[in-house]
C-alpha cells in the first residue's frame, strides 16, 4: 500500500513512524499546509512532498491518512472517497452533525476502505478487555465505568474550536462505550463543571465532566473526565457483569517498586496518548491495511464517527437542559 | 456506659460483640420483640433482658443502642431523648422525611448524645482517605467515585418494605458522598435498571443504580450501585483532585497469591458488611463512647440522616423524572 | 481453662490481650519477677499475682504461659510438666541444645499438652500458605523463600544474651521452613556479615544473613535475613512449585493508595510483630486451648522448638567454617 | 554502521529486527553454517549473504553481530577483533576459563569496540533499578536477591554442550549481581538439585540451584535458578539497603485484572526472554552503535564475560566440594 500523508503535526509524525514500521505499507508522500513540517516528514521516511490537492489525483497513491486540523477532514475524506483511494481519516469527520451526516452519504455513493481514528480500540488492554466481555468472562455485562481524564487542559485557544468537552474528548470515551456496551445507546444524561481553569469556563465550556448512557436493555455506563490530572494520563475502564468484573488498568513505565518513605511505590502512569498508545497505533495501521486487503470493514469506521457524535450532542444538550435526553432527539 | 440493646438480630449481634470488647460499655440489657433471641444474646454476654418498654425508664440505663427494624427506629429514638439516655440509632431514622424531621425536632428539644449508624465513617480505610484529603493531599477535591455493590441481593420481600435502592442501599453511599465532599449538595441526577432480578422490578424498584451528585461549588460524585457482585462485597472510593488521586481499595482476607493457571490470582473482596467493617463497627462504639464522655457531637448524627435521605428522595425523584433535582425541591 | 501468665512484659501482655479476648480461657495469675509489673498487668485484667514459684502447686490453675526471660524457660517448662499442667512457652526452650534436649526428656516423662510459641505458624495468611501447599496447588514444592527483616536491630546488650541471630531471629524462620517443607532438612549453609551496626559485629555476631537448607529430597529453601529495615517488618514466604508459586505479601495498615508525587504510593508494611501477628497471637491461643481441650497436639510443640534449634546451630557452624553442614553432625 | 551477522537462528533473528529497526544501522549481510537459514533472514531485511570466513576481510562491513553457536564465539571475536570491526558478541565467550583468557588478549592486542550480550542490562526495568541504586535511593546497598526461572527446560541433548546450568543460566544473573552490586564479588556459595528432569541429573547437572554471593565489603546476593516456570519467565531483583528496597517485577502482556472466580485475577508473566527483553535487544543495539561512534566503551564488555565465568566455576566447584569457594581459588 503506497500511502499518502496529509498533516505532518504530532499525530501526523505518530502515524508516520508507525507507517514506516509496517512491512507492507510505504509512506509514499506527504502533504502539508505548511510546507517546511511536509519537507522536514518527508525527508526523514524518504517520501515525496505533495500538495494536499494533487495527493487525490495521483496513481501511485493507494490510501490517505487524513492528519490535518478538523475543519478539514470532511472535505479530504470525501475527496479521497470520489477517487477510490482508501482513507483512515483522524477523528472527527467534522464537528457538527450535519456535515459528518453528508460525507457519509458521500462515502455511501462512492464506497472505498474508510478507517477512522478511534485509536482506543486497538490498544491491546482494551482489546483484551472487549474480547474477555465477547467471550463472556463476566456472564451478562451490566454497567461499564470509564475514567479518562488528559494530563492538561490544552490552551484555551484551542477551547473556543474544539466543539467542547464532549465532541473533542468524551467522543473517545463515547466510542469506547459503544464499543463495548455493544447495543444501541437509549440515553444519555451530563453533567459538567469548570473546576480548572476558568479560561475553559470563560469560552462556555467545562473542564470536569460526568455522563451517564443507558442502553436499550438498561445497561448502564458512567464516564467521568477531567482535563487535568496531575499525574498523568489517567485512562481505565471498568466492566461489571453477572459472572465478575474487568478491569484495564494504567500503564506505567515499569513495574520497578520502591518500599521505603514515602511507603510503597510504583511509577505514575504513562504521561499521554503518545505514549499510553504507542502500540495502538500501530495496530491501527495492521487494521487499516488488512481491511483494505481483504475488504473488510475496519475495526472503527465512518458511521462510528457519526454514532459518537451523536452522543456527544445528546451530552451537551443534556448538561444545558439538565435532562435526560433520548437519542431519538438527536438527529 | 451501662448500654441497652434493642434488637438482638444479625446487626444487633454485631453491635453487642463491639460492645462487649469495649473496656468501657456494659452491655446491661438486651430487649427484642422476639424474646427468645433477646434471651440467647442476653446469656451470650450476662446481660439482662428487658422489655423495650421499660428500657427507657430504667435508671439504670445510660444508653440505648436501636438495631431493631426500621419502622421502630423513629419512636425509640424520641423515647431514649426524652428519657435522656445517649441513643446510637441504626439508620435509617425513617423511610420518610417527615417523620424524620419529627424526630429531630424531639432531639432539639431534648439534646441527648445521639449517633447514627453510618459504620463506613468508621472505617479505617475510609477514615484514612478522608483525612488525607481534609489534609490537602490531593489539592482541591474535584470528582469522588463511589462504588458499592452488595454481593446477593436481598429477598424480593424485603424490597417491597425497604424504600427502594435509594433508600436502603445508596443512603450509605450519599453519607460518604457527604462526609467527604464537605460542603453542601446542590444537584442529584439518578437513573436505574433492573437487570439482575426481575421480582425486584416487579416491585418498582431498580437493582442497578447510578448517581450524579452536584455540589455548590460544582464538584461532582458518582455513585454506582448493584444489588449483586458475584466475588463479593465491592466496596471502593476515589478522590481525584488538583494534585493527585486516593483510592480506597477493596480488602481481602489475605494476600497470599498465587502464579500459574490462570494467571496471577489473589484472593476475592471479603464478603459483606460483616467481614468487611468488623472493625469499624468497633470504632463506631469507641466514638459513640467518647462523645457522650466530652459531650461533643458523635461522627456521625440524626442530621446527617436526615440530609442523606433527602439526597435519596431526590435521586428517586430523578429516575422518575428523568431530570437534574435541586435540593431545594426536596422539603 | 484458668492460666496463668509468668511474664508481664511486652509479649506477655500480647498474651494477655488474647487470652481476655479468648471465651474459654481466664487470665487466673499473673506472676514477674517485677513485682509491680506483675500487678499492673493483674489489675487491668481482674487477676490476682501469683510468686511463679507457688504457680505450679496452685490447684486452681490448670495451664502455664511462659513469657519470661529466656534463660527461665526450660526450668518452668519442666515444673509445669511436672505438676502436670498444659504449657505454651514461648520460644526458645533454652539457647543451648543440651538444656533443651534435657527438657524434652522431662515432657516425654511428664505427658502434658505443650505447645511452643512459633506464632507465625497461626498467622492467616501463612496457614493459608501451607493449606494450599498441602492440597497441591502448586504440584510439588521444589524452592522455598524466606524474607524476613525486623524493622530495627536490637541494643547491643541484647545481642551478647540472644544466642546470635539465628537462635534469636532466624529460628522463627527455620520453623516455618520445617513447617512448610514438610520434610526432614538434611543440610545446612549460613552466611552473615555485618553491615548495620558495628556493636553488632563487635559482639561477635552479624546483622545480616543468607541461609540455605537443602531436604532429604532435594528441595532447596532461602532464608534471607536483616536486623534492620527501614520501612518496618518484611515478612514474606515465597513456595515455588511444578504447577505454580504461591507468595505470601506484606500487610499495611490499609489499602489506600495515593497517586499523585512521587508515584503510585501505599502503606509501608506494619511496623513490626505486635501489629503484624496480632491475629496470630489470638489464634495460637485458640490452638493451645483446642488441643488441650481435645487431648491433642498443638500446631507447635517442644521438638519443633528442638529441631529449630538444631538448625540454628547448623547454620552458625556453617558461617564460621565456610561448608555445608549434615544435621546428622548436629546432636 | 554496516554490520554482519553471523548466525540466523533464534537469537540471531532477534537481532536482525532491532538492526533493522535502527535508524543508523544497515543489516550488510548474514552468515550461517546452515545456507538457507542466511537466505531466508537476508532475503527478509534485504541484505546479502556472506560466507562467515570472507565476513572478516570485506571492507564493507563495519562490525560483525555474533550469533553463531558457543563454540565458535572466541574464534569468530578473535578474527573480528584481528580485522579491526566492532563485534558484539552473544554470551558466552566461551565455556572454559582459558579460552576466555586468550580472547581477551586478543582483544587487548587488537582494541576495538567490543560489546557481550549481556541483554537483561538493557532492560528499562532493570536499568531503572539501577540508577536508583546509583542514585542512593536505598542508601547503602545491603543485600540483593535475583529469581530467575526459564519456562521450560531445554532439551536434554542441550545440558551435555550447555556446560552446566551456572555456566549456562546463571551467568546472567552472576552479571547482573556484579552490575548492581558494584563492587568485587569475594567469594561463592552454590548449592543445586535436581527436581525436575531426571535426564539433567543424568547428564551431571541440576535442574534447580541457589547461590550466595559475598562481597569484599560483606554484601551478600542470593541467586534461585529454576530451569522450569510453569507460568513463565519468572525474571525479578530485589534490592534492599539502609533506606529502603526496590522490586524489579514480572512483567505481564496486560494490567487488565478480572475480578470473580477464582479471585482477582492479572495475566501471568510473559512466556519467555524474546517477549519479556524485547525491548531490551534494541536498546542493546543502541548502545552497541552509540559505543562504536564515540568509541566508548560498551555497557557490557569481553571483561564482565570472563568476570561471571569465573563466578561460574566458582560456583560449579562450591556445590561439588561443599564449601564457600573465594574467587581467588579460580583463575
């Protein structure tokens, strides 16, 4: 699979380390609003520098990996898509409901292999966890806890265009959910506060957030989600069932311990995604060139991008009404 | 303290083996409905036996201890104030709010010592939490996860008379919610679902549970409760705040472990209230002890009943509206 | 049974507490050399003071607890025999084989119930251990560990009267050895230097020690040995066998875990035996009235307190002449 | 660096990924005995074959990666070292003291960067354990405690060329006892079984053994080899001083822990060295080219080769003769 790289930021340079580990793929170019970011990635894996607009036409290119900002992701998925390249676009397709809807149907009329970066999925631990549920270690799964919460709160620049705590965090976590809890998502009822930084709270979003789904059987899921913990990247899940529970634990550097004061001591957790995720990853790369491979749906796709935002729209309209809001509402 | 028991069934039988360790209580009398078991723990411990009625006159009573059932709860309680006796009453003081405020109307008007049951105050893990964080070890408190899953749920019988989870189950919940929030709760949301017993949604009540707490300043809590925990008796707490976490952990009988098939195993939480707050319910006699020696308020009183069965009324209230309750609603 | 207590220091009054708490047992004599320690302990327990002389003729007195200083032992081990009283001495019988060997002789005419102090074999955790050895959990024992560290060394004073470390400390291990092996030990190999306090040394023994014991049948066990660490009392026991390994960890006060700097932190390990073999002293009083009740054996007798030192003097032998030593040159 | 490899076996195909995973390393070509096991790894990274005799003389090549079978490692470490290339060279040099000898004179004649594949120093946990050591985090270094079982034991036909377990297994854990301990290691105590497979008792070996290492200044070091885990690579260190103790733990393939029967449950430890020191065999190449381009020397060199041999004999001779063994006696 000959590769093309749209984006040469830090997710952009996490994929292209894990695009130059795989056997089968080959970053072929790489493209970039900012000219010298593209040259330096390119250099450094011996790919071309394309312009963003050519990489659709170009024969030699197989596949897009869709890593610039936001606004620009629908448009890029759908070009790839009306040029029958396979695409692994960043989460998210877009930001509100009604553009993602469109480069759906775009993707609908001109079907390719579309992989979108739920990265969670592939993390082994969370892997394992999912399988162990399928095979049912823990009888009928009955309520899921998951706890994310960000080493720091980004700048509050970037507040204003994230879409908000639920669009541009949770939707993770929401992913996760859907993943897991496996059936269709009945409700969704949020609550937030902005206990961090009060630049978060000034640009009307929270920085502290707690959401609770139901199921269409009833199952429920708490996410809880913090943009700061001080100690790291704070990311586990919890499943409980009738026959026992799961548990994903943090990951931290080594296992080595310490006895002595303070008491007994291991290593805070990983710091952030680029490490907690680093085999993510690359197992994202091994699904998305399988897929394509074999025509198979990618293990997350583009109608999971849709779903996810779904519920972060519920989530928000939930936390501003103070309601329990049915997904029926959302559309 | 020469100390009456009232109730002499499974918690009362906890309570007269705390009492009877304790270098400065006499267990003086036991009274039941059912005089047989009065006689057989009277005996156990060479107390006498007495009617319920006549404990309250009795000169030679400095307190009384109510672990009868819930309904007798509220009139003993204004009996052993307006005798003057010390009383440590097993929560709740009633399933109701307005014949739990009558109570604490008489308690006003006669100032006896009077502790509540909430044995987790006691406990030393939870006891060690609570003040590393009145220490600032964790910086500013933010979110507080409770999990508590009782191992088998009760008969579908005792539903029906219980008050509903909220009530019954999570009231101890809302008490550590409260005890370690430290400041006023604002908001409840709840949701619930029977998954595990259909009986006990017959009976109009839920066996799966999860709380939204508000407080003023807005941090947040969550609570999650289940009727039934297949390993045993789930019993966590987790602090999150501006410079770490705690978590109060599950405890074991032991911690031998083994390694080999399959895997690397160490033994389940212990099983109930019984083995997992032993020692705690020796702790609440010392403070109950202590508090009626210095004349200073118990660690846990009538008003914090009260305040945690408003917080129940409200999550009630919550499920079947589907929305956001103010405290202020609940009178 | 009615019992007397010779010994009213620190471990006699860890009897005392035990035996109180005991249904079946009254703490019926206390007698000390100390004359007004003898009647404090009386006092708090509602016993009377007995000269340890008059303590074996007194009829009302049906068993002997022997918590006195070292070199009484083996004397008021033979005169509780005699006058045909039950016995739990606390270990050792005597420093020297040839005094113990002498006391034996006494029992083995003089038929009481004799149980000698090993508390470790009562701790729940070890019993749990050696349970799950027995029922083949691990397949067949092949290596045994033993770590066992007291939180600070001893006054130099104590050291010129303990025996050396292994008559003194290591003993406790070699019985466990015995205990969970479960075969006879054929061959001994001690190391020891002294890193810790230079008194230590200059009394001619060592604060830190390495031991191999090697069975009739191969298996091979480690002692590892420190007069001093600095985090309080390491006691774990590691069983590694064909089908797994069993390990038997420290204990904290609680199981509360912070996060945050400097890691991931909990408790250190209890300070020392007090705390951590509270359980075990109650148990052990528990086995000695059972056996003495049931006409048995309890869970450790004289010979194990021979045997042990046996060992000891192996072990010492071996350190100075740098060999392997046979028990058989042992007698 | 352009580097040959000699050997295409296991441990060689180990290499050649974290060779080929270096950015500043090219695999030039392999050698192997057995011509298509050389086809088949150049074939897969792209690099030539070479016959192991012409390796030496090709100006091509930089340095020569050693992964042939034992006995020809001093041959091929002489000529590589005669020819002027880097070498790094699997362990051991070889089986008997004087050959070890005379490479090393070789080497000293003939200087180049010279690295032993010492793997377990490169292990990001053990390293951490190490410059916590240096770092003085447990003050001064008392005792140190090495576990280390394979899996499985290998095959009979294996022992007889294998040189005995001390040469063959231990050797590891001889050099990370004179990596952590730091300082001349004084005298050997060995003692071994065989409990496992009656065919490395057969073949003169032990199967099972425990060792204690004294150092000049008095340190003492326990070392338990198991040449079968049935749970896996059992691989830890403990290091315990005046302030403290640090734990090098198994690692496991997840933290996911499942909670129900039998108990709290986590994964075993990975199966064996290519999974648990993956990482470290980059990191060993790492340092092997970092080494090479500042000409330094490597972390583990043709010195600490000869030095855990030593250890080895001395060992071997303590468990046939019975006796602490001083490392003057083994020259």
């Amino acid at each position: 699979m000959r590769l093309a790289l749209i984006g040469a930021g830090r997710i952009g340079k996490v994929h292209a380390r894990a695009i130059d580990e795989h056997p089968e793929v080959t970053l072929a170019a790489v493209a970039d609003f900012h000219a010298p970011a593209a040259e330096a990635l390119a250099a450094e894996y011996g790919a071309r520098t394309l312009d963003a607009d050519t990489v659709f036409e170009d024969d030699e290119i197989d596949a897009v990996l869709i890593a610039s900002s936001t606004p620009t992701h629908a448009d890029y998925l759908e070009r790839a898509a009306r040029a029958g390249k396979a695409v692994l676009c960043e989460k998210p397709i877009a930001l509100d409901l009604a553009r993602t809807v469109e480069a759906l149907r775009v993707l609908e009329s001109h079907p390719v292999t579309c992989a979108l970066g739920f990265n969670r999925r592939h993390d082994p631990q969370f892997a394992a966890l999912k399988r162990a549920v399928m095979e049912g270690r823990i009888g009928n799964l009955e309520t899921l806890t998951i706890i994310s919460r960000d080493p720091a709160p980004p700048p509050t620049e970037y507040i204003g265009a994230s879409g908000g705590i639920f669009r541009d965090m949770t939707i993770h976590d929401f992913d996760m959910a859907r993943w897991l809890l496996n059936e269709p998502i009945a409700e969704v009822h949020a609550e937030g506060s902005c206990l961090i930084d009060p630049g978060i709270g000034a640009a009307g979003d929270v920085d502290t957030a707690m959401v609770t789904l139901i199921t269409n059987s009833g199952r429920l899921c708490h996410i809880s989600n913090s943009r700061r913990a001080c100690y790291g990247y704070d990311q586990r899940i919890e499943a409980f069932g009738s026959a026992g529970m799961l548990q994903a634990q943090n990951e931290s550097d080594t296992r080595l311990r310490f006895t002595g004061e303070p008491g007994q001591v291991e290593g805070k957790p990983k710091w952030f995604f680029l490490e907690r995720y680093a085999e993510a990853y690359r197992h994202e790369i091994d699904d998305f060139v399988d897929a394509w491979k074999q025509q198979r749906a990618p293990l997350a796709g583009a109608d999971d991008g849709l779903q996810a935002l779904r519920l972060a729209e519920a989530a928000e309209r939930s936390r501003h009404e103070g309601r329990r809001i049915t997904l029926d509402e959302i559309d």
